[in-house]
C-alpha cells in the first residue's frame, strides 16, 4: 500500500481560517450595506407616492368645496392652519353644487396617533370613516397656508414627511412638497 | 537463471493490484493559484458591478426626487395662476424661486417662471375671434448625472383660462369707500310737460367703461328708494319716471324701453329691468340709470339705490 500524506499544519490552518473570517465579514458587511440602501432607496419612493396622493386628493376634493366649517377660514392678512375641514362632494367628480344632499364633511387633520388622516362624515347618515393618508411612522407634518396677495380662494398646502432610514450620506430623508387649492365656489378668507 | 515470465508476473500482478485496489494510492488534487486568481477576477468584476448599480440607482432615485419637486412648485405655481379672474391675469412674464410660504422659502433650487399671454381662436375673416390667456409655467433646476457632470432640467406646464361668458358689474348709493361716488345730485329733476321727453338730465346711476371683447347682450337691473322731502303741490297720480340710457363712445345716448313710471306719494321704492342686445366688441359704453317727475312741485330725493349689469356673450351663427 503507498501512503502519501500531505497534511496542514497548525500556522495554514490559523491562516485559512482567519482569511476565511475576513471574507466572510467582508461579504456580511457588503450584504448589510447593500440591503439597507435598497430599503431607504424604497422608503424614499414611498414617501414620495404618499406625499404625492395626499396632495392630489386634496386637490381634488377641494376644488368643489361648497361650505367650510368656522374654525377653517384664514385671516385676510394671512395664517397658517395644520387642520382643514370643509363640506364637499361625497362623489368628487359628479359636481352638484346646488344640491348639498349628496355632500360630506372632511376634514385633514394629524390623528391623536400622528397620522395624517382624511375624516369623513355624512351628516344625513352620521357614518364617520377615516382613511389614513400618510402614516406616523413617516412622521407627517401638514399646514395650510393663505397668503395675503394671492386670491382669496386659493390656498397652498404643504406636507413634510421624514424617513426612518439613513441614507448614503448618514442623514434620514427629509421630503417637503407643495400643492395649491383652489376652490371654485367659496373664499376661505373671512 | 531466473524465469524472466516469473517476473513479469510479478511485474503485472502490481500494476493489477493498483487498478484493482486504489485505495492504497491517495491521489490528492487541489486548486491551483491559477484558479483563485480567476475566481477573484470574476468576483472583483461582480463586486464592481453591483456598486456600480447601487450608486446609479442612488442617481436615478435622485433625479427623480428632484424632477418631482420641480412638477410639485410649478404646478403650485399654475394653480395660483388660475385662481385669478380673467382680467386679474396680465400679459407678462414673471419669476422667482421655490415657493413662499408665510415669509418662508422651500424648494429654493428649483427657479420658475410664469408667463401669461393674449391670445385669440378663431381668427377667420367671419367670425370674430374669442379672446383667452395662455398661461405658461416653467420650471427648471440643476441635476447631476453618475459622473458628476453638472445637467440642467427644465419642465413646462401649459394651461388657459377662456374669455369669461357672463359678466357682472353693479354700482350703489350710497357708495362705500373706495367706491366710485355717485350720483352728484340726488334730488329728481322735473321732466317738463307734456309730451314727456328726455331732456339733457343728469345720470342718477353710471357704470361707465364698458368693454367686452366679444360681443354682448345685457340685463340692466335699477333698484330706487326714495325720500320725500316736501309733499306741496304733489297729487296721488303724480309720477315719477326712470329710464336706462346707453351711451358709447362717440357720445351717442339710446334710451332704452320700458321706462318705469311709478306714483310719487303711493311706491317708494322703483325697480327695473330692461335688456339690450347688440353691443359691439371692443367699443366703450356707459350705461346710467335717469329720472325724472312729471310736475314741478314737492321735492324727492334718492334714499339708496343700485344699479347692475349683466352681460352674456353672443355670437354670430359660424357660417
């Protein structure tokens, strides 16, 4: 029988084993890398397709706004307001402005649990819903704005939002956008 | 001297051996430095690559990010805009950065520019053109792309606001401030005797410069409340008559029917409405509300009054 044996020795198996070590964190560390900028790569785009359809509804809702509820109406010289609630169409885009039978109350506002809701309430029926527009772990701020040399049926409304993610630069994402509301049949300065 | 077959056979018997039991014979095979050295190529090109997607899919993102907030300030911008009556709307470019809100500025690297502009549909030689504003809103802002290479964006928006198709003017006494002060005298003149006619009298109520660029029909409602100041000499079927007047702008005065002729002592109060067609685009008139009692006696003056126009567009048959 031939034997021929090539074994290890101590020193190539404490070096295999420490090489071995160092690229395995190396891979670990790249994995953890990697995995974490693609999930603030994607809490980014979400934040931006939630501010982008709190503003769009908003948007839409208002602009056929019949009655706006006294504590919404803005100063002529002036004010900011981070809750807006106001007599609409419960069907945005079926317009009856001479028929209020078919109209709710909304109202954006900041829940007791920081999120930015959309209240609604059917004053005939008394049901009340709520959908949540942009949730508080984003940590949604909004306000609405009348400028005194703008119209006096036009507002703006901005919506900041915070991510919870550090990007590549170490700072957590910061979105703040803007829309303006018009409203064809009402001013919502008094 | 040995068997040289007996050798052989030795000879053979071992090769058989080692074919048939190569268990006795470790051939060990390993990997060769030439083998690590590709494997880390391949993996170095993937490592590469993988960064090379990451930090593009960060410029992307970016690019994105700021093309949004460019969209989200000009279309605050063109709201802001359309908010604005027809009128409100001046031709002219203006400009700016970011959106102002109660004293402060967000979006700043994102510039704008508003430009409104006349225009007119329709221009053929039989018809007459209607009259709208373009608005146009553009926004731009400075990107970069995955080499650094700085790269200007631009986005435009483009919206309209038609020539309005009914329009509304109206004038009061007492007028608050600010108001056009009218009339100058408030006591109703005596008309002459008969047969009533319409002498030189002085416009009670006046909306003056009106002007459309389309031609008009028009509803001039009056209101009059009255105060009697001196009852000598007034009989119960004494009258007091009212009348609209249009005048344009070569100081041509048409007076208007139906004329309200209304009992002095019995109605305090006067209300008409009279329609008039056919007023010409882009040609000023003044409409004034004119009174007149039918004797000379007792004295009346005007307690409030109002007078409002309405306007609806009309337009020739398209041929």
């Amino acid at each position: 029988m031939i034997k021929r044996k090539k074994n290890f020795t101590l020193i190539e198996l404490m070096l295999g084993i420490a090489m071995i070590s160092i690229v395995y964190l190396a891979m670990t560390a790249l994995s953890v890398f990697l995995i974490n900028h693609v999930l603030a790569y994607s809490e980014t785009s979400a934040m931006h397709m939630l501010v982008n359809y709190a503003l769009e509804d908003m948007k839409v809702r208002c602009i056929s706004a019949v009655q706006l509820d006294d504590r919404s109406y803005f100063s002529s010289v002036g004010e900011s307001k981070k809750a807006f609630t106001f007599f609409g169409e419960k069907e945005i885009y079926t317009i009856t402005p001479d028929d209020d039978r078919d109209n709710v109350w909304y109202s954006y506002e900041l829940d007791d649990k920081k999120n930015l809701v959309l209240k609604e309430r059917d004053p005939t029926t008394g049901v009340e819903k709520q959908e949540i527009l942009i949730g508080a772990r984003y940590h949604p701020d909004v306000e609405f704005t009348y400028d005194p040399d703008t119209e006096p049926h036009y507002l703006k409304v901005r919506i900041t939002v915070g991510g919870q993610r550090t990007g590549v630069k170490g700072e957590k994402t910061k979105i703040t956008k803007f829309e303006g509301l018009r409203f064809w049949y009402l001013s919502v300065v008094r | 001297m040995r068997s040289r077959t007996k050798s052989v056979g030795r000879r053979l018997s071992i090769r058989r051996r080692i074919k048939t039991f190569p268990m006795n014979v470790q051939a060990r095979k390993s990997i060769s430095l030439l083998e690590v050295l590709i494997f880390a190529a391949i993996f170095s090109l993937f490592l590469i690559t993988l960064v090379k997607i990451l930090l593009g899919a960060r410029f992307y993102q970016r690019e994105a990010e700021n093309r949004s907030i460019a969209v989200g300030v000009a279309s605050t911008k063109m709201e802001e805009e359309l908010a604005q009556s027809y009128s409100g709307l001046v031709p002219g470019t203006k400009s700016g950065k970011g959106i102002a809100v109660g004293g402060a500025l967000y979006n700043d690297f994102v510039d704008w520019q508003v430009n409104v502009t006349q225009k007119y549909e329709g221009e053929l030689p039989q018809r007459i053109p209607i009259p709208y504003k373009q608005i146009e809103v553009t926004s731009s802002y400075e990107d970069e792309d995955s080499r650094g290479r700085k790269l200007g964006r631009t986005l435009r928006l483009l919206n309209f606001i038609p020539y309005p198709y009914i329009h509304m003017s109206g004038i009061r006494y007492p007028s608050r401030t600010g108001e056009t002060v009218q009339p100058s005298n408030t006591i109703v003149p005596f008309g002459g005797t008969e047969p009533f006619t319409w002498p030189d009298l002085p416009p009670l109520l006046r909306i003056e410069n009106i002007k459309f660029e389309t031609p008009q029909n028009i509803l001039v409602f009056y209101n009059l409340s009255l105060e009697i100041d001196n009852f000598t000499g007034l009989a119960d079927d004494d009258l007091i008559s009212s009348a609209v007047f249009v005048t344009d702008e070569f100081g041509n005065a048409v007076h208007y029917n139906p004329q309200a002729n209304t009992p002095i002592m019995t109605q305090p109060i006067i209300n008409n409405v009279v329609a008039i067609s056919g007023l010409q685009p882009n040609r000023t008139y003044t409409v004034d509300v004119r009174w007149k009692k039918d004797k000379d006696a007792g004295s009346i003056h005007l307690r409030e009054g109002n007078l409002i126009l309405f306007a609806v567009e009309t337009l020739p048959p398209s041929p």
